[in-house]
C-alpha cells in the first residue's frame, strides 16, 4: 500500500473494487465448469447455489468500535513540517519531546477489502498506521502532553474510514445480492451440457465404460477396489487457538513436534504463510489438510474474527465427516456457535499441556511410539 509522508498507510487505494467483483464472478464460473460432474448431475440445485454464493460472495469488514483500546507512551516527535515552527532547514527532522497515542480499532470480515477503492470516492483518502489480519492501527503524535487532541484525530481519520467503508459495503451489496442468479444460471447451463452428453453418450448403443476401468486386454485378478481419492491431508493435527491462550498451545505443540506429530500451529509456520491469501489457505488447513483440529475453546476464542474462520470452516468438515474431527479442549464454559452440548470434550482447568498431547496421541493411534 502507498504511505503518506508520515508514515502511514493509505486504505480504499490499491485496486478497484469493480474489477475485484468482476474477478470473483470469473472465478466463480471457473469453479462450477471444473467441479466433479457427478456432483452438479445429482446435487440439489438450491443447495449447490448456497455453497457458491457462499464461497464466492464479499464479505465486508465490520468495525467493533466498542471493543477500541489505546496505548499512550512517550515519543521523539518529528515538528520540522509544522508550519507553526521556525525552523530553519526543513529537510531535516527536528525533535521534541511529547506522546504517542495508538487506537486499536478491531474488525471481522476480509480484510483486503480495505484496499479496494469503491465506485464513489473522494480526494481524502483515509489512512492507517497499520492494517492487521483483525484490527486497523491508528498512531497520532503530539508534541505536548495533550492525550485528549489526540483521540480527536483518531476520530477524524476513523470517520473517513466509515465513510469509505459504507461505499464499499453498497457496491458489495449489489454484487453479492446479483450472485444467487449468476451460480443458478451457471450451474443449469453445466446441468444442462451434462444431460446432453449423457443422451448422447445412451444413443450409442455401446455399453458404457465405467470410469476407473484400466486401458489394456491383459486380464488381471481381483483385487479391492481403492477407496474415493480426496484431498491428502498435510497434518495430523491442527490446532485452533485465541492468542490470550498461546502459552498453554505452544507448550501443547511443541510436545506433539517433538513426538514427531505433523501438527499446524501458526509459529511453525511462519515462513510458508508469509505472502498467501490468509483467508484461502486458513479454510484449507482447517477444513481439508487436518485429519483432525484441537479446537481450545475460550471466552477469547469465539470473539475473535479469525479463530471464528477457523471454525466455520472446521466445522463444514464435521458436517460430513463420518467419524469424529473437531477435538475441543475447554479453558471455560464458553458456549461455541454450531457445536451442540452433546460433543465430548476435555477441560483444560486442571490439565496440564503434557497431559493433553498425551491424549491426542492416543486419538492418533500413536501412542507409546
């Protein structure tokens, strides 16, 4: 993202908006021409449209302004553009002693959709210190001792911000609201083309082929056939977690790393996330990598937008799944949307980290190894 010369980072400027939504739809198309024939042939079509529209439609930040917290410390602050100064050579920083105050402001939704400049659109494009995976940071300096002024600010430049974000949320709201038509459309003409095929393929006469079947007039034996492929799962456990509890999962972690565990925990990981669609990679591992995901359930766990992606996208799996997959581990009492009071879980309250690898183990099959 371009900076001001403060420093700070503009928002609403890296790409348009249009050509964003214009990009989701191609590659929703994209998605429906290459999905498993068999799926569209026999899926309920309104079921089909949900999952689509679902997976391909915008989801705009939502700012908590409520949860808003600041931090005020002493800076060294840079007045040699303050035109209310004499100072006599302007092309070099001047100091003085005064504050620095940072507004964290929180946010669920996707975050890039704060670089996207909307169909309206002003001069005064807000700007931002810092744009989190889940807050917006906001620094104002004074030179003086004068906290109050500085929320002034924060307020001015959040203001710009809402303002921004009321845009992007109209031009989102007509592209998703146009989605349902546009994967119904798509996915009867695929529907469509399959049924043609299918009729033709019958008037041949010839018996039909069953897919799998190996090319070659050598006969070979029996044998059982191979179970449905599916996506190959990376890791034997993936672990999902607020970070006001981190200290209890990368002592969880690196007990199952050192037993030689294949496990996701975001530290190991740093160097292959860097640079991905967090969004797009996240509802992988969470729902198609892991054979299972230690969900830590807390009071700081369901407030937190991307521990709520997690989960979602955890819990698709477990819909389907035949066998168990989420293996919550509870610090509270917290109630988890979507998971019923019926599931098995494990208190942490007394448990020590040592314990629960432990446990996973032997949900793994591999413990004593």
């Amino acid at each position: 993202m371009p900076r001001r010369r403060d420093g700070a980072f503009y928002l609403f400027h890296d790409y348009d908006l249009r050509a964003v939504c214009d990009n989701q739809q191609e590659q929703m198309k994209k998605a429906i021409e290459n999905a498993d024939g068999n799926a569209i042939r026999s899926g309920d079509l309104d079921a089909l449209t949900e999952a689509y529209v679902a997976q391909f439609g915008l989801d705009v930040p939502q700012l908590a302004e409520g949860a808003t917290s600041v931090e005020v410390e002493e800076a060294q602050v840079d007045v040699s553009h303050d035109p209310r100064r004499f100072i006599s050579d302007r092309d070099e920083p001047f100091y003085v002693s005064g504050i620095r105050a940072t507004y964290f402001v929180p946010y669920a939704g996707d975050g890039d959709l704060f670089k996207c400049q909307p169909s309206t659109f002003t001069t005064v494009i807000p700007a931002v210190t810092d744009l989190l995976q889940d807050e917006l940071v906001f620094a104002v300096e004074r030179p003086d001792q004068n906290v109050a002024a500085t929320k002034q600010a924060f307020e001015g430049e959040l203001s710009r911000v809402k303002e921004y974000l009321a845009w992007v949320r109209r031009d989102c709201a007509t592209f998703n609201a146009s989605l349902p038509a546009e994967a119904r459309r798509l996915l009867t003409a695929r529907r469509e083309r399959l049924a043609q095929m299918d009729q033709g393929v019958e008037s041949l006469g010839v018996p039909i082929r069953k897919t799998g079947t190996p090319r070659g007039s050598a006969p070979s034996r029996p044998s059982t056939p191979p179970a449905p492929k599916r996506v190959a799962e990376k890791y034997d456990v993936a672990l999902s977690f607020a970070g006001e509890d981190r200290e209890y999962v990368e002592a969880v972690a690196q007990r199952l790393k050192d037993a030689g565990i294949s496990v996701f925990y975001d530290k190991f990981e740093a160097a292959g996330l860097w640079g991905k669609n967090l969004v797009d990679h996240l509802a992988d591992i969470y729902k198609n990598r892991s054979r299972y995901v230690v969900m830590f359930v807390s009071k700081h766990y369901v407030a937190k937008p991307w521990t709520t992606h997690e989960r979602q996208h955890a819990q698709d799996r477990a819909l389907v799944a035949n066998e168990e997959y989420i293996l919550p581990a509870r610090f509270d009492d917290t109630e988890v949307p979507g998971m019923t009071n019926t599931v098995a879980y494990i208190s942490l309250k007394d448990l020590p980290p040592g314990r629960l690898v432990e446990l996973i183990l032997k949900k793994l099959g591999k413990s004593g190894q």
